[in-house]
C-alpha cells in the first residue's frame, strides 16, 4: 500500500513538474531558514549552558542611580570579591576576574628576538583560582591549582600552539604578558566547543594584574568602578539571593558609605546575563523576531501547497472518481493524499539540509559573534525537526487531503468540478491575502531598520570622525612620558599625517566608559550623581573638531591641572550660562583641584541608544592609551606604514593596532547591523517563496481561463486588459493585507525604536513604500504569465479544451 502511495506520488510529481518544483524548493527553502533560525536563537538560549552548575552561578554587578535614571553595568570594584568573602563566608565560591583586551604575549627564544603573539580574536584575563571551580573547563596538561601565586598563567590549546608550536611540554614555560611581566604555564585548557561569552584563549592569576594597576587589585579604592571587572559567584542553600538582597544596604554602608545612596551591587543570575541588553547581552526581542519570521516563512511555503494542491486537484478529479467507484474509502483516499504531502516534505527535507549547510557559511561570513552550530545529533535538535516537518505536514496536506477525499464520484467522473469545489476563491483568497501580510510586515521591518541604521551613521555626533586613525598604546600602569614625546614628534614629521592628539581611550564617542565622584568648588558635598572621566591632551579638542560655548581649551600639560566640562555637566551643577562656571573647580580624590577652564558643546559620549551624561576631561599623561592621529593624505595603505614602523620603533617590544574612528563607532550597532543582514535575507526569502507560489497560481488560472482569454482577444482585449484581468484580484488582496499588517509593523517598530534615545520618526511613506514593493514582485510575477495568455493566438485557444 504505501509502495503504491509513493508510486502514485512520484508520477503525478513527474507529471506535473512546475507544481512539483515550487512546492518542493519553497518547502525547501523555509524548512532550511527555519532550521537556520533554531540554529541561531538555540546559540543564544544555550550559551554557557553546558557548565556543570549553570543553574547556581550568579554575577556581581553595579547599578548608578541618578535623577536621570539608573546605569546598570557587569563591572564592579576590584576589591568586591574580597569583600564579599570575609563578610559572607557562607557563600560556596566566589571568583574576580578582570578582562585583558587584546592579549600580547611574548614567548621568550634563545639567542633570537621575543615571538609576539596578539590574540585579536579572544580575551585573556586576570582570574583567581576559585574561577575554576565555578565553571567547567578540560584540562589537557597540568591545571589551575598555582594560579594563587603570581606570575602564573593558563592558557587554551589554541593559544599554547600558537606560542609554543605544541599543547605538550609546555607547562613551566614562561612567556610574558604584554611583553614585559614574566608569568609561568601552569596548566592547559582545551578549546572551547561550547557557546559560551567567556571565551578567554589566556588567564593569569590575579595577583598578577598587580603588574598592570601598579598595585593589589584589593588596594584599589571601593568607589572605583571598571566595566571590564566582574565578580562570580557559586550559591548555596547555606547563603541565597535572597539572603544578599536583605543585607545588601548593610554591605554598601560598611564598604561604600559615601555612595549609599547612589550605588549598589545587585546579583544577576549568570543564566540571564547573555539575554540582557542593559548588560550588553542580546535583546530577546530580536530572538522573538527571528521565530517570528521563520514561522512566516513556514506558513508562506505551506501556503503555496494548500493554494496550489487545491487547484490541482481540478485535474485529479477522475482519478479520484475512479477510485471512489473501484472502492476506496475517504479515509484511504485522505491518507494517500497526506502521503503524498509526506513524501514531498521529506524531499524538501533533504534539500533543506543544503540550504541549512550553506546558511551557515553566510552566518559565519555576513553576522558578529563566534557562532558554534555542533549540536546535530543533539535530541534537541531532532526535536526540533520532527516537529517542523509534522507541522509543515498539516498545514501543508491536511486541508487538500480532506477537500480531494470529499469528491463526489459522479461530479468527478463527469468532470464538472469547480473551483468552489476544490476549495473555493474565498479561502484561497485568505491564505494569499496572509501570504501579503506577512511579507509586507517584514518589508516594513527592512525599512524601519535600515532607516535606523543610516541615521545613526550619518547623524552629526558632534565631532569630527573622517580620516582619523587611533593606535593603541601599550597596556602599562603609567606611559613612559619620554616616549610619548618620541612617538608624537616621530609620527608628525610623516608626510601623511596631520593633528596628532593622545588620549585616554581614543574618540569621543570610544564605548570605554570611566565613573567617578567629584565635588564642586566650594560645595561641602560631593554630586549625588557620577559623571564620566577622561584624560586628553591639549590637541584633542580641535583635532576632533568639538566646540567650545565659553572658555578656552586646556593648556599642555602632563599633569591633571585643568577641566573641561560638557552642557550636560554644567546644567546638572545648576547652572544655566557657561561663562558661570569658568573658573571654578571641580574635586576628585587624589587629584589637584582642576580648574573649569572651558565649556564644550554636548556630544554624543555613548551611542546613540543613550543620552549624553554629564563629562569632564583634564590633562594626564600617564593615562593615555590611544593616539589620535589626523591623515592628511588619501594615500591610507602608505600611512598606515609608515605609522607601524614609526611605533614598532618607538615600542619594539609592542604590538601595532590601529583602527579607524569610522570604524570604531560601526562596531556600536552590531545587534542592529546583525538584526537588519536577517531581516533583508529572510525578507528576500519570504517574498521569493510568495512569488513562486504565485506564479504556480497563475500558471494554473491561465490554464482554466484560456478560452475567456481567446473569447477576449476576439472581441478586442488588449494586453494591457489582459494583464489587469490576472493581476486585479491580487491587488485588491494586497490593500486589504496592508490594512492588516501596517498596524501591527507599526507597533513593532516603535517598540524597536524605543530602545533608542536618538531614533528615526515612523512616516506614512516607510509603509507606502513595503506596499508599492508588494505591488512591484506581485505585478512582475504574474505578468510573466499573463502576457504569455495575452499573445497566445486565440484562435488556437478556442479550439483547444
């Protein structure tokens, strides 16, 4: 029996081959984008799920409280950890780990120069040994036992071949960490399978970060923050959330009592933080759209089956007749048709798989983030599968399986089926009309979003952007004063370079984030709130073209001596006129009082998802990270050059990075640049299956209606009439699902929006726009067709029947 189904399945496939075609690679492709979608959301649901105690690991963090509203951010003071242990020794493990950006290790050779190795695609870390037994790693030699002791360091297998040539022999090496402190292997880790966000290919011990701070982490001041420091957690029944929430106040009074009333520490479950945007984590609105959408594109593949099995039918009718008389029951004839159903989805299943193969290929080349998809056995997985094609099975087979079953012998062997019969224009009318909605929504979501983007890449950010390179320098406690001098006075001697500024952490706009507390002028009390700090140099001003409302620039100097401020600071310090402020002085501990010398035009510090914050910059040397330098020719491959030779000259012992400012404020939006590469391509695949499945529609009605086109032609039709015939019923469709999917586009997108302080405004035209583009593919599909119809010679289709 069902060697016979499949048989009868098979015929009527190679019989009908357009039919067959659309139906298969539409399945095909929605099924393959569908597995896509599971794929990319399971990668962010299941990240750093595979740790043995996933469910009992909690995170530190740090939360400013401001009458402008809260910051909430991973990182939290050095000496937390500590903190937390002799206070709560309750709690099972508590681990610090201080994130080292773009690691620089050097691997000592005899008689040879230092192997610089720059791992720009991981992070390293400073952790302490209890890191370990938080989370799960594979030892592949030695292990984490002597990371309590400095100068002592692990590191992955990747990164230990990369070193040393080899993952064994190498525990005991030395190697030194920015080229300059000396650390011991003490253990090799294994490469990470697994999704996860701690993907650090090197870890010192946390007693060697002295070497970076120039002191014990625990020595630095509690109201000191750095995003890059967090702090794990391992609780138990013996000390819970709970337990921290109820004597959290307490802690912060003991640890932190000059900011009771501004700071605290909340605990994140660890399981939360990668869906977390406020914590840099990825929105699950995005996930919720991309199931969305490949729910969409599911519904718009079985869509075309249902529209075209139920007008194919109209050729099946005999054959369902003689059946009926020869004996079948509804039952058989409903079950030979699901198996036929069933046998063109499990074709499509294979070809999914291809198209599953080679999404991954796109993802990896076109999206952000080290995506991992090993997990194709996983029951998960299969799950997943077996419910995608029982689910395209039913709404693919069960509705025509029903309609072909319910034949009336006589009518069928008579041949006078209609296609009310089969189905009717309503429902196929309601299916096409969904078909429209769902592809107009998603264009409104292509428009919107692209819209965004380029907004917030041509906005004006209040600074000047365009051919300015920033070179990282090395990652020391303080700079070495005499070579900054060298290094500026070598570089701007190039022929191709301009201004050249330093500065703490490159453009205006760099995403490095530095709180503080200051006093103002004569005021007994420190701000209730924490402005954002940074060091320049006298250059940077006019080399990032920001504007001063009053006041002057500040004056060379190595030494923090004077301030700028921005609009945002000065009307925070209740002032309304920038001249009020020059000359006061702004106090921060351990420093000088700074003189307000001057009053900057508000720019936008932080993206454009955020407000601008009250800020302050003063003069100190030592803190300079970045070199900002201006280029003055378009020639940007022989500047970047000579720039490298002039630093590799100045720091040998360093490694040469440099970027872009353009570049640097892109990586800001990679979750919108991400969510804008899916939604054009699943929009794209959305509206190719729509439009195969239309024309498969019109394939057949050009079929049925071939006498009325001749009779037409006959009396005088024109094409033009004749294109309108085809094409008026699916116009008028395509209004009515644009009533229904401009609303809900509508309420999405503002709600998208939302997560933005500088944001587009929705306009009629982005709506217009999704519709006159429906109109377009629709327009383009059918008239193929229907002018093929329109110059057939009528009299050929007058006799034909």
């Amino acid at each position: 029996m069902i060697r016979n189904y499949l048989l009868i399945a098979w015929r009527n496939l190679s019989k009908n081959q357009a039919y067959a075609f659309i139906n298969v690679s539409g399945l095909a492709l929605a099924m393959g984008c569908a597995l896509l979608i599971f794929a990319l959301v399971r990668y962010h649901y299941q990240t750093d799920h595979h740790h043995h105690n996933f469910n009992r690991i909690y995170q530190f963090t740090s939360r400013f409280s401001s009458p402008a509203g809260d910051l909430n951010i991973q990182g939290v003071p050095y000496p937390l950890g500590q903190a937390i242990r002799t206070n709560y020794p309750d709690i099972e493990q508590v681990a610090m780990l201080d994130e080292w950006y773009g690691p620089l290790v050097a691997v000592p050779v005899p008689n040879g120069v230092d192997k610089k190795i720059k791992d720009s695609g991981y992070k390293g870390a400073f952790v302490e040994p209890a890191y370990f037994r938080i989370f799960d790693y594979t030892w592949l030699s030695g292990g984490p036992d002597d990371l309590d002791q400095p100068g002592t360091v692990v590191m992955s297998a990747e990164m230990a071949r990369k070193c040393f040539g080899r993952i064994t022999g190498v525990v005991g090496r030395v190697v030194r960490l920015d080229a300059r402190t000396p650390a011991r292997v003490v253990g090799v880790f294994a490469d990470y399978q697994d999704n996860t966000d701690l993907t650090y290919s090197i870890m010192a011990s946390w007693k060697s970060l002295k070497g970076q701070l120039g002191a014990l982490p625990e020595d630095q001041p509690f109201d000191n923050t750095n995003g890059s420091t967090h702090c794990f957690a391992l609780f138990n029944d013996r000390f819970t959330v709970t337990d921290w929430n109820r004597q959290l106040l307490s802690f912060v009074k003991k640890y932190n009592p000059k900011q009771i009333k501004e700071t605290s520490y909340p605990i994140m479950a660890f399981s939360k933080m990668h869906l977390s945007p406020e914590y840099g984590g990825v929105s699950r609105g995005l996930l919720l759209s991309l199931i969305f959408i490949g729910l969409s594109l599911i519904g718009t593949a079985s869509i075309n089956f249902v529209n075209l099995a139920t007008a194919q039918a109209l050729n099946r009718g005999r054959e369902v007749g003689i059946r009926k008389v020869l004996g079948s029951t509804k039952t058989q004839l409903f079950w030979q048709f699901m198996g036929e159903t069933t046998f063109i989805v499990l074709l499509a299943l294979v070809l999914a798989g291809g198209v599953f193969q080679y999404g991954q290929i796109l993802v990896h080349r076109f999206l952000h983030g080290p995506f991992r998809f090993t997990f194709y056995f996983s029951p998960s997985v299969i799950g997943w599968v077996a419910l995608v094609v029982v689910m395209v099975i039913l709404l693919a087979g069960l509705y025509p399986a029903l309609v072909v079953a319910g034949f009336r012998p006589v009518v069928a062997l008579a041949g006078r089926l209609t296609t009310q019969q089969v189905g009717g224009f309503s429902l196929r009318r309601g299916l096409v009309t969904s078909q429209f909605a769902i592809s107009q929504l998603l264009l409104i979501g292509l428009i919107v979003v692209a819209n965004q983007l380029s907004y917030v890449q041509t906005k004006d950010l209040g600074f000047r952007k365009s051919a300015i390179l920033t070179v990282n320098l090395p990652n020391t406690p303080a700079q070495d004063l005499a070579k900054l001098s060298t290094f500026r006075k070598l570089a701007t001697a190039l022929p191709d370079v301009g201004q050249f500024s330093y500065s703490m952490s490159g453009p205006p706009q760099s995403g490095s984030t530095s709180q503080t507390r200051v006093r103002f002028d004569t005021r007994p009390q420190a701000e209730p709130y924490t402005p954002q700090q940074t060091w320049i140099d006298a250059d940077y001003v006019g080399l990032y073209g920001l504007k001063l409302l009053a006041g002057r620039n500040v004056q060379p100097s190595d030494t923090a001596r004077e301030a700028l401020i921005n609009e945002t600071f000065l009307h925070r310090l209740g002032f309304s006129r920038p001249a009020e402020v020059l000359g006061k002085y702004l106090h921060k501990e351990g420093f000088a009082p700074l003189a307000i010398v001057g009053v900057l035009r508000d720019y936008n510090q932080l993206d454009l998802r955020q407000g601008v914050t009250p800020l302050f910059m003063t003069t100190l040397a030592s803190g300079f990270y970045s070199a900002n330098i201006q280029l003055s020719s378009p020639n940007y491959s022989r500047a970047l050059r000579q720039i490298e030779q002039t630093y590799n000259q100045v720091y040998p012992d360093s490694f040469f990075e440099s970027e872009f400012v353009e570049q640097q404020l892109q990586k800001a939006y990679q979750q919108e640049q991400t969510m804008g590469s899916l939604i054009n391509f699943f929009t794209g695949v959305a509206l190719l299956i729509g439009s195969m499945g239309l024309y498969g529609l019109v394939l057949f009605m050009v079929v049925q209606r071939r006498k009325e086109v001749g009779v037409r032609k006959v009396l005088g039709a024109s094409v033009g009439s004749i294109l309108w015939l085809f094409s008026q019923e699916f116009v008028r469709l395509i209004g009515i699902a644009f009533l229904l999917a401009a609303p809900v586009g509508w309420w999405v997108m503002t709600n998208w929006l939302a997560n933005f302080t500088y944001k587009i405004s929705l306009n009629p035209f982005m709506f217009l726009l999704s519709l006159l583009a429906t109109v377009a593919v629709v327009l383009l599909t059918v008239s193929f067709q229907s002018v093929k119809a329109a110059q057939m010679n009528p009299v050929k289709s007058l006799r034909s029947e």
